[in-house]
C-alpha cells in the first residue's frame, strides 16, 4: 500500500506547486487528496483495510480513535474549520463557481502539512 503514501507525498507537491502559482482553486483539491490519500495510509497500517469513503474528518476521527494520537486529536480540535473546508474542496474545487483565496489556501496548507508530519509522510 505504499503506492497510497507515495501519491499522498506527489499530490502535495502538487499543491504546494500549486499555490505557489497561485492556483488556489487546485491547490485546495490537492491537498484534499494528499491529506484523504495519507489517511487511507494510515488506515491501512493500522488495521490492514481502510474505509472507502472520501470524508476527511471521517478518516481523520478514525485514526485518532485507533492511534490514540492526542497531536491529531489537537489539531481536528483547533482546526475543524480548516478541515471542513478542505473537505469541501473535493467538489467545490472542481465543479463549483468557488474561489479560495491565498490566505485560505495557505492555512490549508499548513494544516494538511502538520497532518501529514504527525501521520510520519513528510
């Protein structure tokens, strides 16, 4: 299942590219997928399957329930928002009339990148 940690690691170059071109719209998809992709992962490591839904805080809820990661459970605590949005982005980047802007784009960022550090991705 390497291949799951090895596109989470690709979409979020991706989106750094991203939003360092200022495509914000697909900066937001693909830190989307990096951060679904990673916690699949994760999933997987623990459990040896992973559920089959693209809901962020659903995947995120059920790593910090079997990891009992008190730093993940710190950052869904502080971030909810943050995480809701970018779990939006996986329509609304795409198929909605929706801009994220760089300030939003760049908290994402962030986020999904202390996620992955936490998860041990990056």
């Amino acid at each position: 299942m390497d291949f799951l940690k090895n596109n989470s690691i690709d979409f979020f170059k991706e989106g750094e590219r991203n939003l360092n071109e200022g495509k914000y719209n697909l900066a937001m998809f693909h830190l989307e997928q990096s951060l679904q992709l990673s916690l699949k992962y994760k999933l997987y490591e623990l459990t040896g399957t992973y559920d089959k839904t693209n809901d962020i805080i659903i995947l995120l809820n059920k790593v910090i329930e079997l990891a009992k990661d008190n730093k993940l459970k710190e950052i869904m605590d502080v971030e909810y928002t943050t995480l809701e949005l970018i779990k939006q982005a996986y329509i609304s980047s795409r198929y909605l009339p929706f801009t994220y802007d760089k300030k939003f784009a760049e908290k994402a960022y962030q986020v999904v990148k202390n996620i992955l550090n936490v998860l041990g991705i990056l």
